[in-house]
C-alpha cells in the first residue's frame, strides 16, 4: 500500500437481506455500476462509482446481505472476505456504510455491533426512515450514535436528496481516516467468529442501546399483516401462486414473442448483409454459420430471460418471493428439496443457464447440486423449435377430451410435464442416495411487503441482461466456432453429392454414433444433427434442414422441413426424439455453466452422464412401445 | 430485557414447533440437541439468535404452511421469520395467551 493514494477510496455496504441496501446503492451511483465477478468464485461483484459532495470520487461496492460475518454461504463468505480484508485482490474498504432497515432496528442493529470488531471507520445509515417514521418510529439518532459509537444517518433511497446526509458523512468519515492512517494498522480488527454467548451479549447491547435511543418503536407494517393473511393461507395462497407462476410462464412466451421475430429478421437481415460483401469461402461460413447463427440463435432469447427477469425482480422487490418459498417448502420437500429452489427451477423454463446461476441463494451445497441436476430437465425455451417441428411434421391437428384441446396441445403439455414429473423423481432420488442428508433449515425473514421502484427493477434487468450477453459473446460464442469447425472441416471433396456437413468431423461422429442410435429408432440424418446440436438444441433444426437439402429460413425452413420429415421418418422415429429431446444434455452452454458454478469437473460429467442414459432409456422405450404398437 | 417473571418459571416449557396458529408465547431458551440438522454443532442456536429467536422475546406464530401445517411463519417482537417445526423445536417457550382466547 503506497503513501500517497492514487485510486478512489472505497466504501462497502454492508446489512441484512431486504435492508433495502441495493436501493441505497441504486441511489448513490445511479446507473454508473458494473457486475463483475470476484476472482475465483462465482459471486457477483456489484460496484459503482459517485462524487461525493466534497468532489471526492468515489468507488463503493454493494456487498451480498448477511446476517451475520459468521458466512453460510458462498455470498455471505465474499461479504466477510472483503470487510475483513482477506479478499485475494480486493482492496480493504476505507469505510463500511452499514445500512439498516430502520423499521426492524431490533434485528438489524446486533451485526452494527459485530462489525465495529473490525475496527474501520463505520457508519450506520438508518434506511427507511420514510416508512419507519409512518410506522410510528422515534430514534433519537444524535443519542443513538452516541450509544453505538458510530456516526449515524437517517436515510430514505428512494428519495431524491434522500442520501444527501450519508454522503456528507463519507465524506467526513474519509478524510478523518485518511488524516489518522488507519489502514497501516491492520491489528486493530478484534474480530472473531461470535459463540452463541457472544451472540446473546450483542442481543443484549442492542436492547440496552435501543432501550435509550428509542422513544417508541415501529409498529407492524399493518398492509403486511393484512395481505398475508390472505397470501399465505394455503387453501387461497397456494391457488394464488399458482396463478402468479402461470401468469409469468405466460408472459415469457407472450411478450417476448414479437421481440424475438424482430431480433430473428435482424439476424436473418445481418446474414444476408454479410452474405451479399463478403467473398465465398470458409470466412463467410464461419461469419454466418459459425457466428452469427450460432451466437443469433442464443441471443434471440434475450426477450424471454428479460420477460422472466423482470417478473422475478418484481417478486423479489414487492417481498413475494419469501412468501412463495414459504408456501412450497413443505410441498418441495416432499422430494427433498428447498424452498428456495423453485427460482432456479422456474427460470429454466426460459434457459437453464440463468436457472442455475440462480441456484446460488441455496446455502447448502447438497440442495443446491440437486437443484442445479434437475434444472436441465425443465423444458427451456430452445427445445421449442424442435417440439414444435415435429408436432407439426406428425401430429395431426384433432380435437381431444371433447374439443377443449387439440392433439398437439396435448403432446406439446405431456412433454412439459414429463420434465418436471421426471425433475422431481431425480431430485428424490438423489437427495435419497448421493445427495443424502437433512434439509438446510428454512429460517427465513418474510419482509414487509413494499411497492417496487421502477428504477431499481430497470438497473436490475440491465444487470441481468448485460450478464447474458456477456456469456452469450463470450464462452458460447466460443464453443459456436469449435462446433462450426467441427461440422465444416474437412471441405467435402469435389463433385460430392451429399449435404458437405457429411464429410466433415461432425459427419464423422454421426456415423460413428449411428449404430448406438439405431436401437432408439435413429437414422444417421438425425445422429449428424445431434452433434451441432451440442451447441445450441435448436440448431438441429437448422442441420436437418441442410441435410434434407432445403433452403429457407424460420417458418418456411420448418414447415417444409416438416412435410420432408414426415414423408422419410416414421412416427416412432419421430416420438422417440421427442423423448429423447426431453432429457437429453444437447447443450454445451448448461454443462458449461454447471463447471463454473460448482466449480467441479465431476458434476457436470455426471449430469451429461445421467441425462443421457435418461435420454437414451426414454427414447428406447418409447420406440419399442410405439413401434409394437403401431407397427414399424 | 425482560426478566423471566416469577410465576412463570414454574410453568414447564413447551417447544415453538408444536404451537398452533395465534399462539403467543415468550422465549425461555434455546436447546439444539431434539434437532437433526446437517449443521454443524451449535449453528443451528447461533443462526436462531441472529434471527432474533432469543431468550426474552416474544414470540406468535401467524401462519402455518401446506401440508401438515409446516413450515410456520412466527412473529418475533417486531419481525415475521418462516422456519419449519422441526428446527422450531430446538426454542423452548413458555406460552403467555392464545389469540382466540381474547
């Protein structure tokens, strides 16, 4: 550590879950913030930059909420690590801005006290204060700064010049620490992790704190009270989340629908752009085939992560989401898992990637590897196109259970639901053999209900957009090229009459996988397909079309694709991909995903591993059944 | 601080998970050792603590879940914590009035 500072000094937030500290930093840096990860863990980095009043700039990090320094989870370890200085990287805090839900300062308070142990410049911002105040609050803050040691601030995020106190006292706080050198003296830090003595000592120093500097206490948020007893009664609550997730499900497919044909036709428009200026060859293949298809076909989803995000942002800001945990514990249980699990599992409808990086609320390492196994089962959106080719290619349009639905509708949900029913019997299963071992216990908060900020939910979609496109520019462009080089190289040799994909390493695989295939009613065309598939499942669709020989693009591709289809496959041929699309891993991006969150090999090995054996023995069984029931 | 008032100390304690929906109760202590949990010895008492399960406050348990009315949603002073019966049982109570009673 030099003398003279060159870089800004930093500021950490620090507080317990729903202490509405990311509003707090929602306010203070606006949207000059940036999403990184820490070096060597998954946890997200959250960190903005804002000039205090003084014109100091400043860089401040939101840290995950916490309880407790004592970490239980990955998050709650990044949050200790960096207060404590112990970060591989990180650069101690110059101050810690403890923001506390002024409304639950009973709860909130006992960490203030833990965090003092470390002996840094500290100051607690009494968040909130809007609504604590409506509730019936009255701190004397002077007095309970007094009691605390520590400067003390009232502050309200949500409020323009809400904050305009809290960075007045950063700014004092810096300078004094800058003045009494502090950060040369690390062994001031007295802390260590509390017992459950030293945790009931803190309790009672809050009681005596609060005891003074509290004239009357909050009273309980009374719509709260009101809105749960009707939320989570289970005979209306549980008929209400329902309607909630259906809503959601809805929507993601709903809204995003137009987005996603405008970002189509602005791929297929790029295409034909670069088609018409760049020259023949294995530039122009790699560019289009290789890049913009197999990235498009991945980005093309943005619609639908941000749909789904944006309905899960709200659940989390209005303070719905603990209660929905709340309502399916016992129900989640039930197959051993946690309540929580139901975020991750919902988000892999749309994709698994964003499920499993979702899994990360999870404490339990058990809960959250079985949550992550299963995550692959729901059926995400990119096995859409090729539901939706084959329905279309086999399934005759006939009204069913008395014209109420259609046949494809029918197949269509029966394919959905064996993914969850199947989810649920791996998650049993595992959680009764591998994944042995009680339940992480609940104990959760069930916060007031509050409105959501528009601003907070839009800098939170921003965040998670950003997050995909990243990945999407990133790893899974990456694995495209390997994929396009795979299906391209070698160049098919003059005068060859079969589909060139035939002659590459792809086409090579595909035979070589032929044989293994052909008990499950595989032809060789559909065994090509599957490699490319690796990268992305509905880039089969694309494959089968070259390898039918058709050209077109989206609608036309599929539904002349689909009449060729049905003409050269027989139906149990056609059913047994259906079910083999079901479980099958045809996706790099997920295993992908599953290696860097786990940070192991080994689970993603097994869930490739399973799922394919899963796949392989529904695809058997169902062209075995189909075939002795229809005939071949 | 609230002292355990006398003529309470002779009542014998009850668990918090074997409560019914409106009862009110106070905290007289914590005892992890009836719990199975994956947790480590002790953290289950110290998590408990950190959510404000603690000797001396008052406890009501507002809402019990599906099925077999599990987990519960307990009002601590002045928060609202979801756990399940089983970890509520490692917070001995003694019980003060029941909500249908007034």
């Amino acid at each position: 550590m030099s003398e003279d500072r060159k870089s800004p000094p930093r500021v950490a937030l620090v507080g317990n879950p729903n202490s509405g500290k990311t509003a707090l930093f929602n306010a203070m840096t606006g949207a000059r913030q940036k999403v990184a990860n820490y070096a060597g863990v998954t946890v997200e980095k959250k960190e903005g930059l804002f000039v205090s009043p003084a014109g100091t700039r400043v860089r401040v990090m939101d840290l995950p909420g916490t309880y407790s320094l004592r970490a239980r989870s990955p998050d709650e370890e990044v949050t200790r690590d960096v207060v404590l200085g112990r970060m591989e990287g990180e650069e101690v805090p110059d101050a810690v801005v403890f923001v506390a839900d002024a409304t639950n300062l009973r709860l909130n308070l006992r960490l203030a006290l833990e965090l003092k142990k470390l002996g840094r410049p500290i100051i607690l911002a009494l968040n909130m204060m809007d609504a604590a105040e409506k509730q019936g609050l009255k701190v004397d803050p002077a007095e309970l700064s007094a009691e605390l040691g520590m400067p003390v601030v009232p502050t309200i995020a949500i409020q323009t010049g809400g904050i305009q106190t809290l960075l007045d006292q950063i700014d004092r706080t810096i300078q004094v620490a800058e003045l009494e050198g502090w950060s040369h003296n690390r062994a001031e830090c007295g802390w260590s992790e509390p017992s459950s003595h030293d945790l009931r000592d803190y309790h009672r120093e809050v009681e005596r704190v609060l005891a003074r500097a509290i004239h009357s206490h909050a009273r309980p948020h009374t719509a709260t009270q009101h809105l749960d007893k009707v939320l989570l009664m289970p005979g209306i609550g549980l008929p209400i989340l329902l309607a909630v997730l259906f809503l959601t499900f809805q929507a993601v497919f709903t809204w995003a629908r137009v987005p996603m044909e405008l970002l189509d036709a602005g791929i297929t428009l790029l295409k034909e752009g670069v088609d018409l200026t760049l020259p023949d060859g294995p530039l122009k293949s790699l560019v289009i085939d290789g890049i913009i298809a197999g990235v498009g076909s991945v980005i093309i989803f943005l619609p639908q992560i941000l749909v789904l995000f944006f309905f899960i942002q709200m659940l989390e800001d209005t303070g719905y989401m603990a209660r929905a945990a709340f309502l399916l514990d016992k129900l989640m249980g039930g197959v051993g898992l946690h309540g929580r699990a139901f975020i991750p599992l919902l988000s892999s409808f749309a994709c698994a990637v964003p499920g499993i990086m979702a899994a990360r609320t999870i404490e339990n390492r058990a809960d959250r590897i079985a949550t992550i196994m299963i995550a692959p089962l729901m059926t995400c959106s990119a096995r859409l196109p090729v539901y939706t080719l084959l329905i279309a290619a086999f399934i005759p349009e006939r009204p069913v259970l008395g014209g109420w639905i259609n046949l494809p509708g029918l197949v269509m949900f029966a394919l959905y639901a064996a993914g969850i029913l199947s989810g649920l019997l791996v998650a049993l299963v595992m959680k009764r053999t591998v994944l042995k071992g009680a339940r992480e216990p609940l104990l959760m908060q069930l916060p007031a209900y509050r409105l959501p900020r528009p601003r907070n939910v839009a800098l939170g979609l921003l965040e998670r957009g950003q997050a995909f496109l990243v990945r999407a520019g990133t790893t899974i462009f990456t694995l495209m090229v390997v994929v396009w080089a795979l299906g391209s190289f070698p160049a098919p040799p003059d005068g060859a009459l079969e589909p060139a994909i035939r002659y590459s390493i792809a086409g090579a695989i595909g035979h070589a996988l032929e044989p293994l295939l052909a008990p499950i009613g595989f032809n060789w065309q559909i065994a090509l397909a599957l490699v490319p598939g690796m990268a992305a499942r509905e880039v089969a669709v694309g494959v089968l079309g070259t390898i039918y020989a058709l050209s077109g693009n989206g609608d036309a591709l599929r539904s002349s694709l689909a009449t060729a289809l049905a003409h050269s496959w027989s139906l149990p041929t056609a059913l047994s991909l259906l079910a083999w699309y079901v479980f099958a891993p045809q996706c790099l991006a997920t295993l992908s995903v599953v290696r860097r969150e786990l940070n192991s090999r080994f689970w993603p090995l097994v869930m490739f591993v399973f799922l394919t054996g899963l796949a392989y023995g529904a695809a058997f069984v169902t062209y075995r059944v189909a075939v002795s029931v229809l005939g071949g | 601080m609230s002292p355990a008032p006398a003529d309470r100390s002779a009542v014998n304690p009850v668990l918090l998970g074997s409560l019914g929906k409106g009862t009110r109760a106070e905290i007289v202590g914590l005892d992890e050792s009836r719990v199975h949990t994956p947790l480590k010895s002790g953290e289950l008492e110290r998590r408990l603590i950190e959510m404000g399960l603690v000797e001396g406050a008052h406890v009501e348990v507002l809402h019990e879940g599906f099925p077999r009315r599990d987990p519960i949603a307990v009002r601590v002073n002045d928060h609202t914590v979801a756990l399940r019966r089983a970890e509520a049982d490692a917070v001995l109570v003694v019980a003060l009035t029941t909500m249908s009673a007034v």
